[in-house]
C-alpha cells in the first residue's frame, strides 16, 4: 500500500514537472506596439490641439489651455468634455489592429479618398474610411498612406454633433465663482469674505457665510445631464456669474417647472437640462431657523 502511494506521489511530480515545463516553453504572444508609434513620436500629453472634420458636418477644433483644460474652439466657444477629449486620445495608444498591404487596395472603394472623416493631432493626421465587409465592427484607416483595421469604436468618438463634445459643467472646468447675481440675491467674494444683498430680510434666509458659501459651492460643483441648442422661454431668470481668472461674465437664463429645470447661455447658443431635484439647492437660499 505504501509503495503504490509513493509511486502515486512520484507520478504527481513528474506530471507537474512536464505541465511547468510545457507552461515556460510555450511562446508568448508579442504585444503590438501603440499604432501611434509606427508613425510618429507622439504621446497623449503632447498634443495640445485637434481638429476634426467629417463629410457634411461642420468642423470641430479643440485646443488645450495652460492648466490642461480641453476647449472647443469650432464651431462653439465652450469647455469640452473631458470623457469625450480622452476617447479621441485613445486611439494614439491603441494595439489592436492590423495593417493591410496598401498595393493591393483601393483607397477610393474603401472610402479613404476622400476620407469619411479626419482627425489631426497638432498636425498628425488620421483618416476614417468605410466599415470592413466582414461585419467585425472595425474599420479601416489611413495614417501616412498606410492602411489599418481598428475597432469601429473608435469612429463613433469621432461621428458626433459637436454639442456631444461640450462639457456638462455649465461653469467650465474647476470653477472658481467670485461673484453671483442672481434676481433675489447679490453675492461678491472679497478678500476672502462673501457680502451678501437680498430682497429678503434676514430674518427670512440663513445669509451666514457658511450657508452662502455652501450655496456657492453647489453652483461650482453643478453637472447638467445634457447640452441642447439654446431655445428662448417667454418666462425666465437671469443669473449672472463671474470666474476667478476670467474676463467675461456668464450671462444664464434660468427656466424651472415641475418637469423641467434649464440653465440657458444664449450667448453661446447653448442650454443645459439639470436634474428637478437641484432647484432649491441652486435657486433659493435656505430659511432661517428659528430658535
């Protein structure tokens, strides 16, 4: 009985011996380089502007601020999704691919030339043709007269309506509010402090500084859920806000109702739908409390 067992163990160990050895001796498989390297010295963090253009659309250029922050400067002037900003940026890092022999293609058949769509990365270029016949979700590109197959993932960050690209923080990127003007009230950041004006009485509204500065705080933090063309409502507010280290004044229209709350910036032919829930917390000040 003591023999089988031995014999038993001494089998075990030579099975695991073979499986380790087979495991080690199998061929790795190489990883491709980014599909940006083929090309082109270019990292993410370099590229400070792109600019998109896509058959019968209107072109889309962004450039990136000396904080980092992205901004589209065609066809709109606003603060650009950042999400958005990092899925064009992927494709520079992308291997997954495949590239095709280009003597054996048509570029014109493959709707490569013209291309569907371009995209440039300071003035690296990338082009956008047709979708692969084979029905495998890819797509094929041109980089350099050279022909690549990519995940067609990567053409839909690109064939968007440029209001998909506008940041849903109406303020921009980490805003910084040093002064609100707002129908009922009138706050001004001064050294440090907020003053504060109101329609209402003090013995109306909570007016200390923390309750202003959590009141503030709740505009700076704010996330519309959606960017839509500016439509004028025929009855709105007004709400002016200035930023630390800018210039111009927000000029919003405000419209609030049981089934919509919109913060409208005609001047840039924008609006925002926010969630019902954010009315108080944006529009009024809290009550005082009584002792």
């Amino acid at each position: 009985m003591r023999q089988r067992w031995l014999l038993n163990l001494v089998l075990l160990g030579v099975a695991l011996m073979l499986g380790l050895s087979v495991f080690f001796s199998m061929e790795k498989p190489t990883e491709l380089p980014k599909l940006i390297d083929l090309e082109i010295d270019l990292e993410a963090e370099q590229v400070q502007t792109i600019h998109i253009e896509r058959v019968g659309s209107k072109p889309i250029s962004f450039m990136k601020d000396t904080l980092g922050f992205w901004k589209m400067t065609t066809p709109l002037h606003l603060p650009a999704s950042r999400f958005r900003i990092m899925a064009l940026l992927e494709m520079l890092s992308m291997r997954e691919y495949k590239q095709l022999d280009t003597s054996e293609l048509n570029l014109a058949e493959l709707k490569l030339a013209p291309p569907l769509a371009t995209v440039k990365f300071n003035q690296f270029t990338v082009a956008f043709g047709d979708s692969s016949p084979m029905n495998d979700r890819r797509r094929y590109l041109l980089i350099n007269k050279k022909v690549y197959l990519l995940a067609d993932t990567v053409y839909d960050s690109v064939n968007v309506e440029a209001l998909s690209f506008v940041s849903l923080s109406p303020l921009g990127n980490d805003p910084t509010i040093t002064e609100l003007k707002m129908p009922d009230y009138l706050m001004v950041l001064t050294e440090g402090e907020w003053t504060f004006s109101s329609t209402f009485s003090s013995d109306e509204i909570d007016s200390s500084q923390d309750a202003i500065k959590h009141f503030i705080e709740n505009w700076q933090q704010l996330q519309a859920f959606r960017v839509a063309p500016y439509v004028e409502g025929s009855t709105q507010k007004s709400i002016d806000i200035r930023l630390a280290n800018q210039k111009e004044v927000l000029h919003f229209t405000v419209r609030s109702s049981e089934q919509d709350f919109i913060l409208g910036l005609p001047e840039k032919s924008v609006q925002y739908q926010l969630p019902i829930s954010q009315v108080d917390q944006l529009l009024h000040l809290p009550t005082k409390v009584v002792d």
